[in-house]
C-alpha cells in the first residue's frame, strides 16, 4: 500500500494553511442567489457571507476553479441510490446539503449531473462497514479499498442536478475518526439513466471531498451525541488531504441558516463544485507523489 493509498486512515503531520480561495468559491454562491445563506446556527456554526465579485456595470462576475481530486478513501461502493433524504436511522445535527455543479471554464450549471455522497455518522461509523465501530481500521486491498461488512446504506446517496446545477441532500453532519478531520466524500457523474431507483452508466467526472470550518467542528465536538466520540478528533489543519496544496479550502462548505420549518439544530451547507463534464479523472483522485 503507498502512503497517499493509506492516507485516509493514517494520523497526518500537522500543516495549517488560511482560506486562500473562498473569493472566488463565495463569488459564485452570491450569483446563484446565495441559496438562503445567513447567519450561522446559533451554538453551532460560524457567521456566513457570500462576497460579490462585480465588473464596471456592477454586474455579478463569479469566477471559478476546477474542484481539486481526492481519493475516494476505502469506504466507497458504488450503490447509487436516487435519493434526497440520506439520513435513516442515524442521529446527529441535521444537515441539509446544497452541492452547485458547474463548468469550471465557463462558471455555467451543469444541468443531469448525477451527484454522489457518502459519509460517516456521528460516531465516525460508514454504512456497510459497522463492524469497525471502535476506531478499528479496516484490512485495505491493492487498491486501498475495504471490503464491506454488511449491507447497511445509510448516510449514502445520489441527486441529479436540476437548471441551476444543484443537488440536494438532506442528511445529519458526519463525525470523524481516526486520522480525518470531519468530512464528505463526492463523486460527479457525467450522462447514465435511472434504473430501478439507482442511476447507471455513465463516466466519473470529479471525485472530491467536501470540509467544514475549523470553528464549527470546535463547537461540534462538543455536541451531543458527536461528544461521545472517544476516538481522538483531527483538525482540519492536521489532516493530509485538508491541507495537501492547500485543497481543503477549495472545498469547504459555506454554513447557514434552514428555513424556520426544519428543526432548530440544522445546518444548511453550500458548496461550488467546477468541474470538467468531459473528463475522466484516476480513479481515487489521489494527489501528486512528493506533494507531502
């Protein structure tokens, strides 16, 4: 197994950097309407702002990037479930995740892209793989992957796109375990069609990792039920695939308010994913050798 195979589930050395591309990333947000972005939840999150870009008509003028690639980790299977609500049966702070797919040369929607995720629970647990409940890592193949325990399905699912370039999920914010800071894993996928409530075929056009901010994963630590976690939590600024390149920023998610119908403790999570609907990237996103 590399080193970069085995990144997922080893303990990093500690590399901080500050959030040098959330103009660019908060540009775009502000020209799709912001997606009722506000303050943060009270307790929780931290203060949100979409800033606008503007070009001598005052016009909105995003810009993007292409969304860095990043392993798929062990924990990926490829179900493919059409669905919103990931959640089941687990507990946690609820979340609702807007993920805006656009052309990275264009800053355009892409429209019928098939938006996949996967992400532990509260207690740093994946679907399918329950038996690693006590910070157990898994045995990982050739490949880096992990053969799956049980047929369990939680807290993973797949969202088309709709005219703006949002997929929709709504799920409970994932905890951590060992080695990772909080995270979720993302897949984009180019063409394919509906079959018996999966989506087939196609071509994987991104592979990512979404983040959070270092402050609301303080003040969620200490949040029942992710305060019984005993498996010791790394930061974003420890983690290898956060701070490789400075990448994790890129892919941070901008946290709000939920409309007042939804439970109080829920966060709305927004991120710009620019991609190239052409491309096929390697199959575990993983980063360049001698980058660490």
């Amino acid at each position: 197994m590399t080193e970069h195979q085995s990144a997922e589930n080893t303990d990093p050395a500690s590399n901080g950097s500050p959030d040098q591309h959330g103009t660019t990333r908060r540009g775009v947000l502000a020209a799709f309407g912001g997606l009722g972005l506000g303050t943060a939840v009270a307790g929780l999150g931290v203060p949100a702002t979409a800033a606008t870009g503007r070009n001598d008509s005052g016009a909105i003028t995003p810009s993007c990037v292409l969304a860095p690639e990043q392993m798929e980790g062990p924990y990926y299977l490829d179900y493919r479930i059409l669905r919103r609500d990931i959640t089941e049966d687990r507990q946690g702070i609820g979340l609702l995740l807007d993920i805006v797919v656009v052309d990275a040369t264009s800053c355009l929607p892409l429209k019928d892209i098939a938006v996949d995720v996967w992400h532990c629970d509260a207690s740093g647990v994946y679907s399918s793989y329950t038996e690693y409940d006590d910070g157990q890592l898994p045995p990982l193949d050739e490949s880096g992957h992990a053969e799956p325990t049980d047929d369990t399905t939680w807290l993973r699912g797949v969202q088309l796109t709709d005219h703006r370039g949002v997929a929709g999920f709504r799920s409970v914010v994932p905890g951590w375990y060992r080695g990772r800071t909080v995270h979720i894993h993302v897949k984009t996928i180019t063409g394919g069609h509906r079959e018996d409530g999966t989506w087939e075929g196609g071509h994987t056009s991104h592979t990512g990792q979404l983040y959070f901010p270092a402050e609301f994963n303080e003040r969620l630590a200490r949040t029942s039920p992710y305060s019984d976690n005993t498996i010791p939590r790394t930061t974003n600024e420890q983690d290898l695939l956060y701070t490789t390149d400075d990448e994790g920023p890129m892919t941070q998610l901008e946290l709000g308010r939920t409309p007042p119908w939804y439970p109080r403790e829920t966060v709305r999570g927004t991120v710009v994913l620019g991609i190239d609907p052409a491309a096929t990237p390697p199959p575990e996103g993983l980063p360049e050798s001698g980058s660490r």
